[in-house]
C-alpha cells in the first residue's frame, strides 16, 4: 500500500487555496452588500432527489447512504421507479380474477423513509405481471411496461393502494405527497408499450382512483423524458375535465436519444449552455401560457448525463454542472430531482467496477463523488440570499449574522461531436487556470469571524481523478476504500480568524481553475 499512501501525499500537495493582494489576472469581480437582500432563498434543489428501483431501498446499504445524504444535503422527498413491480409484492389476483393486495415491502420502505424526515414522491409503475396486458418488459429487474388488462382493476388498485397510505399515514401526511403517473411514456416501447392516447386513459383512472381517496391529494404527469408532452397533458386535462395538480418532466444534458442503460452508443456533452435549463425555462412558459398557468412544475429526473454508464457523472466536472443548472433555472421550477443519490442503482443489472459512470451522487462504497458535495454545499446556505450579479455565484446569510459565499466555475472543455464521453472522461484532465475572483462583502457587522474554506475541484474531493490513478481497479480494498473515502472527505482546505473592523468590509482573491468550487463560510463568534 506504499503506492497508495504516496498518492495521499501527493494529493495533499496538490489542495491549495490562495488569498493573494493583487493580481493581473482577475477575471471576475463579486461584490456583496449585506445588507442587500434578494429574498429567501429559493432551495427547489433539495426538494427532491432520485434512486433507482423501489426494491432497492430494502437493502442495509442504500438505507445507511440515504440516512448520510439525509444529513448532509437534507433532500425533503425522494422518487424511484418499481414501486408497483412484482418484486415489491404488491398485487396477484386469485384463480377466480380477484385482486390480492400486498403492501408489506412498500411499508418497511416508506416506514424507513418518514423516520428519517424523507416524504416518497410516489411514481406509480411498473403494472404487476398479474395486472399487464402484455409482457414487455424493461431492464435486468424486468419492469412490465405495458397497459392494464383491465383499467377498472388498475384504478381500484391506485384506490386500495392510496386508502392504505391514508390508513397508514394519516390524511394530513399523504396530502403532502405527490403521486406521478408512470415513467417517460413518451419513449414508446421503451417506458410504455402504448400509445400517448393510452397513456392519458391511464392518467384519468389513476387520478379517479387517488382522488375517491380524498380530492386533495396532489396528482400529476406526465413524467415524460426531454421535456416532452407538457402542453399535450395540459390540454387533454383541460379539454376532458381530469384534475391535474402538477407537470413533470425531464432533462439531461448530452447529445442522442433517451436511453443508454449500458452507454455502449456513447454520449456527448452538450456544448449548449442551456442544456437542461432551456427546457426547464420552456416547460415554465407552456406552463404560464396554458388553461393551468400557476401548475406546479417538477423536473423528476435531471443530470449530465441519461445513462448509468457515463464518466461525466463521477468526474470533477459534475459539481459545477449541477450548480450552473440550478443558478440558470432559478425560480421557474418547484423541484428538480437529481437523478439519483447512489450507485446501488441496477437497471443494467449489477454492476462490476466501483466507478463505472453511475448516475449515483456516490458510489456503491459509499464514497462520495465531486457533485455530492455541489448539494452538500447549497445545504450550507443560509436562508436569505444576498443581491449578487454574479451569474456563478449564490451568497446568502442566515438569522446568526454569518456570511455563505457559493462560488464556481463552469467550463464545459469536451472537444465536442470528435469525441464520446465515454473515452474523454476517463482520462487524467487536469484544471487550467482562470485566474482570479475578487471578493468584496461590504456592511458586515463589525467583530471576529472564522473564515472556512471548502473546495471540489481537479484533485480536491475528487476521488474518480485518485481512482484512475490507482489503475482503475476492478475491485477495491478495504484500504483502497478508506484512501478514497479520506482523500473526499469535505473538510475545510482552509480555516482562519478575520476581523471585520471600521469599514465594515470583507476582501479577498480566490485562485480559481476549471469547474472549481469553492464556499466561503463566515461565521460571526
């Protein structure tokens, strides 16, 4: 393990912060007033969060990282697909045709989630195999993508199914959930083995079902992928009377097509810098000028990248990505679900190396990659924002007096349609420089702070970049495990005293390279 050790070393020599007095090189100026308030800060980014397959959070492991990111990012809701599958148990029916209901693994899962301060944002799908019509199936756990054989049976299903919340539960609990009908029926025979036609006939019965329950409870869709089909809901609802509460849908940001399970046609990056938040403002203005305007909208699922075999999800370049989206969507959106919060995540079955491009926030071990640390760092905003033209930067300060400073650097440096993500993120791609960003917060109360620094970046929580320098492993040590796991730990780089005397003012210049981020945490003693 000397190898390792040196590694430890050499990635603590390459960790640096600095504050210097002047530079040529500055290219950023970010100046905050105090006491200039924007307003409360609009936190849409950890309303909601994804996971892969409802039958997944029965396992030890994926409870203790949800339980972590609980923590550490403070996500209020949580969606995956599988909740009505057959490995969840739920519906047979009896040789005569009659329905069988059976909500025991749904319990233990939902029981877990509300112990931690998790509410389910709850998709409904796949259909029972007892209840579909057909036998078209989807991903290694075989998620039956067709309609019901019976759409009467389907809806006194969703109805048993919600009166079982409501017993559960309670009211009260259950009319703050939401209830999302299916998954991306638009991708056909992909998602759903139907028509948009059928779809719609699917979304009525589901929302009769739910709403016998109580007519409060919140119903939506269409849950569809590239933003599509928004203002097609709207104007079936609209046109045939059927309650809609809200419109979801989803986004990533790479070229081709919609699903990749095994990455094997590659992705490319796209060089839009609207990618994702173009769609999500779009979504907002069909909204806007649609017979629901004030609908709530819900980004479901988001990320770089659709496929869980893409690089860019456990590059250094991911947190910055996650935080330019969110800064560009701003308040147009209720939630949007990063998709999802870890690598125990099998559609394409298991999988067999540690870092394998996994949608996850971290990785199968538990070790947290660059972009967990994009929301555990807008998890330490206070709840005010702060004035600031800055378009990559968010400051905020909280009810004690402290300062958070959020800032980062987005630079999308993949050569383009040349070159698949697949190839370029799995190389060594050190930061270049960006120079300098000067820092200026003025009207500060006067007194003593402590100044704590944290930083992602090119070998700084970036346990991918120490990974490939390992050689890639297979499979990890228990050792190799820890070495990650302390080489993204999420301490402060820096920590120190500032006096903020008479003229109230706080300045300092922060190196900045590629996709850096950095928060600045002022903390009044």
């Amino acid at each position: 393990m000397k190898f390792n050790y040196y590694l430890v070393s050499l990635f603590t020599f390459c960790i640096s912060f600095q504050m210097v007095a002047q530079s040529s090189n500055e290219v950023r100026k970010i100046n905050i007033d105090y006491t200039h308030e924007e307003g409360t800060l609009n936190t849409m980014f950890k309303a909601c969060i994804g996971a892969g397959r409802a039958n997944e959070g029965l396992r030890a492991d994926w409870q203790e990282q949800l339980a972590m990111v609980k923590n550490d990012c403070d996500f209020k809701y949580i969606r995956m697909h599988g909740l009505l599958s057959d490995d969840m148990g739920v519906y047979k029916e009896d040789e005569e045709g009659n329905p069988m209901y059976n909500y025991q693994y749904i319990d233990v899962l939902y029981d877990y989630l509300l112990s931690i301060g998790i509410k389910p944002f709850v998709e409904l799908g796949f259909m029972p195999e007892s209840l579909a019509s057909g036998d078209k199936t989807i991903f290694w756990w075989r998620g039956n993508i067709t309609p019901p054989k019976d759409y009467n049976k389907w809806k006194d299903f969703i109805q048993n199914l919600t009166t079982h919340f409501t017993e559960r539960y309670g009211v009260q609990e259950v009319k703050t959930w939401y209830f999302e009908v299916w998954n991306e029926p638009n991708l056909k025979d992909v998602f759903w083995y139907g028509t948009q036609e059928e779809y719609f006939k699917l979304y009525k019965y589901t929302v009769e079902g739910i709403k016998n329950v109580n007519h409060e409870y919140k119903v939506g869709g269409p849950a569809t992928a590239g933003a599509a089909w928004v203002e097609e809901m709207i104007d079936y609802c609209d046109k045939n009377e059927v309650p809609i509460d809200f419109i979801s849908t989803h986004s990533y940001g790479v070229k081709h097509g919609y699903l990749d399970e095994f990455g094997t046609s590659g992705t490319i990056l796209d060089k839009n810098e609207w990618s994702v938040s173009g769609d999500v403002l779009n979504s907002r203005k069909q909204i806007r000028e649609s017979a629901f305007p004030n609908l709530e909208l819900h980004y479901t699922e988001w990320s770089s990248s659709y496929t869980p075999s893409d690089p860019i999800h456990d590059s250094y370049h991911e947190a910055a990505f996650i935080l330019q989206k969110i800064k560009q969507v701003d308040t147009s959106v209720n939630s949007m679900s990063y998709w999802v919060f870890t690598d125990i995540f099998e559609e394409a079955g298991p999988r067999f190396t540690p870092f394998h491009g996994g949608f996850g926030l971290l990785n199968t071990q538990g070790i947290k990659k660059s972009a967990y640390y994009a929301y555990e760092f807008l998890n330490n905003l206070g709840a005010i924002e702060l004035e600031n033209k800055d378009v990559e930067s968010i400051a905020c300060k909280n009810s004690d007096g402290d300062v958070q400073l959020l800032v980062w650097d987005f630079t999308n440096t993949h050569p383009g349609d040349t070159e698949l993500n697949q190839t370029y993120y799995t190389q060594d791609l050190p930061a270049q420089s960006k120079g300098f960003i000067s820092v200026e917060i003025s009207n500060l109360p006067k007194g003593t702070y402590t100044l704590e620094t944290y930083k992602v970046g090119y070998k700084v929580n970036d346990p991918y970049t120490l990974y490939m320098a390992m050689g890639s492993p297979n499979q990890l040590t228990k050792q190799q495990v820890t070495l990650l796991k302390e080489n993204s730990n999420g301490l402060p780089i820096n920590t120190q005293v500032v006096e903020i005397s008479d003229d109230l003012t706080y300045k300092s210049k922060i190196a900045i390279r590629e996709n850096d981020v950095y928060l600045l945490k002022l903390t009044h003693l």
